[in-house]
C-alpha cells in the first residue's frame, strides 16, 4: 500500500511540474466554460440600424425614441434616401433599416393606418429573423399605447423585407462558415501537425541540412494541403450551389482570390504553430484549442460578435476566420466587389505577413 501511495504521489509531483499539463487540467476548461457562457446567446443587443424618416413627425420620432430606448438598437445614421439602404448594407454598417413613409401622422388620423417598412439583413437569417422580431413587437407595443385610450382603432402596418436571403435558409448561413472551418482545419490544423511530426522523427534536421534550402522544404511540406484546402472549398461551394442552392452573386474570380489568400494566412499560422512546438499532441491541442473552438464560436459563424463581450470582441477581431467571414459572406450573398471589402483583405495580408514573419524568425533562432 505504501508503494502504492509513494507512486500515486510520485505522479501528482509529475502533474504538478509540467506547466502543460495544468494548462490542460484547469486552464482549457475555465477557458471553455467562460467563452461558451459568453458567447452562446441568441440575445441581440445594441444591433446597428439606420433610419429614413420621409414624414419626420411626431409619431415618427416617439416610434424611433421606443426603437432606441429597448435596448436592442442603436442609432447609426438617418438616411436620406433609398438609394443609401443598399450601400449602408454591403458595407455592414447596419443590420436593419427602418422605413417610415411619406405623411406617416397625417395617414394615421385620416385613414386609421400607416406603414413601416422594416428592411432586415437575413445574410445571418438567425440575426435577422430576430431584429424582425423585435421591431415587430415594438411597433405592435406602439399599437397597444395609441389604442389604450382610442376607439377608432389605429393601426401602423409592418411591411417586412429580408434582404439576400428572403426565405430565410440555414444553408446560407452555414455554407460559408464551413468553408472557413473546413480552410482552417486542413490548412492550419493539418500543417502544424506534419511538420512538427518532422521534428518529432527527428527527419526535420535532415531535411533542413540537405542541399534544399529550408523555405523550399516549408513550401514543398505546404503545397499539398494548400492544393487540398483549395480543392476543398471549391467542392464546398459547388455543393452549396447545385445541391442547396446558395447562391454567388459576386464575382467567383474574386471569391477564388480571397479562398486562396486565406489558405495561404491559415498555413502561415499553421507553420508558426509548428516552428513554436516540438510534439504532434502539443500541436494537435494549441490547433484545436486556438483554432477550431474560437473559429466556430468567435468568428461570428453562428454566433453574432456584436453580442459578446468587449473581451471575447477583441479576441474575435484577431481572429482572421472572423475577417474571411464577413469577406466570403459578403461576396457570395451580397454580391460584394472589392471596394467593400478592401479592409477585410487588408487584414488577411496584414495576418499573412505577421505570421510568416515569426515562423522565419522562429526558425532562425532554431538553426542557430
């Protein structure tokens, strides 16, 4: 029994020594608990919306107070004409535009009724269903108020209008996002795996002493899950077209273009992962953990970035999953041309730079 309990402690001090272990034991899961807790919500709050008022009266302005004052909206701009719904949309400044018609007080007293025309952006159908919702409820709310004390019967009409994605299709949301994960795990995930295996066999050292200069064996280690992960997302969106019907209203030159500076930003990261670890299992954790994880939960796949936490927000911006997101969903959906998503693909190559900067580095220090 003392052997027993001597070996049982002789493992604990072992546990107890290696930092990775911990990190694994008590770190991964607080970790876990706190970023599903904050980010697993189907609440939207302070959601962007623009407002084009062409009455710009009383009742107008009461509807927009109660719009602000929920707590569901927050004020971008006023809009001055139809011709700017559009634009305000493809560059993501809003999630919603609320439309108040010409005379809005007038037709109420005189005929009893008037409309709203509530404009949602279904890109993320969960996102704009929900908005829907609320400004519905509201107005109808609105309708209770006006009635309370009216026997005429008032009545102000939603007209509801889903933009880019009118029958509210789950597809829509979850063909780009599995393009993004499935870039990610292939190119990342799989990188950072094969190459550390290198180090691991010991076969990276022979490798890199051999006539071959060691970028030449990186690249050749990377080129087949580059040619992979391209294969991959090309299979994704011709599924997505011909099987589910999502459609590419932008232009697929494009829409290659950015797959391809993504595939090449994922295995950036994936070799920098490599260059930082000596083990496959290190590897295979810092990738499912630091990758697959924050790219389902943070990137805004299923779960809308605006609704997190300031702290999970600035994780998520330095995530470029979130950025190639916003990119693949605005070409394919909105139609996008570059000239709205040059910031997007600023950041990609700003990410590509960054991490193939440390790997070189990272290497150096290595081989000296």
């Amino acid at each position: 029994m003392e052997r027993f309990l001597a070996f049982v402690k002789k493992e604990f001090i072992h546990i107890m020594r290696d930092k990775r272990s911990l990190i694994i034991l008590f770190g991964i899961p607080i970790a876990q608990i706190l970023i599903f807790g904050f980010a697993i919500t189907n609440e939207i709050k302070d959601a962007k919306i623009g407002i084009l008022d062409f009455s710009k009266d009383a009742t107008t302005e009461k509807i927009v107070n109660k719009l602000l004052s929920s707590g569901y909206y927050q004020l971008y701009s006023y809009l001055k004409d139809d011709g700017q719904i559009e634009q305000v949309f493809r560059e993501g400044k809003v999630k919603q535009v609320v439309v108040f018609q010409e005379k809005f007080e007038i037709n109420l007293k005189q005929t009893g009724k008037a409309s709203i025309q509530i404009i949602s952006d279904a890109s993320d159908p969960n996102t704009g269903n929900t908005l829907i919702n609320y400004t519905s409820a509201i107005i109808n709310d609105y309708n209770s108020e006006i009635n309370r004390n009216n026997l005429s019967g008032l009545r102000i009409i939603p007209e509801l209008r889903m933009r880019y994605n009118p029958e509210l299709k789950g597809v829509y949301l979850f063909i780009p996002g599995l393009i993004v994960i499935i870039l990610m795990l292939v190119s990342a995930m799989m990188t950072s795996i094969s190459i550390t295996k290198e180090k691991e066999l010991g076969s990276m050292e022979i490798l890199l002493v051999s006539p071959l200069k060691p970028i030449i064996v990186i690249i050749a280690k990377v080129i087949p899950y580059s040619l992979l992960s391209f294969v991959n997302a090309v299979s994704i969106l011709l599924l997505g077209k011909f099987v589910f019907e999502v459609p590419v209203h932008g232009s697929y030159f494009l829409l290659l273009g950015e797959v391809i500076l993504f595939i090449t930003t994922a295995l950036s990261f994936g070799i920098f992962i490599s260059t930082k670890t000596s083990s496959q299992q290190v590897a295979l954790m810092i990738s499912l953990v630091g990758l697959m994880l924050p790219t389902i939960l943070l990137s805004g796949f299923i779960f809308p970035v605006e609704n997190m936490p300031i702290p999970l927000q600035v994780i998520a911006n330095i995530m470029p999953a979130r950025w190639f997101l916003i990119i693949i969903r605005d070409i394919m959906l909105k139609g996008s041309d570059i000239t709205f998503i040059w910031k997007e693909t600023l950041v990609l190559f700003g990410f590509t730079a960054l991490f193939i900067g440390l790997s070189i580095k990272n290497f150096k220090v290595r081989l000296t």
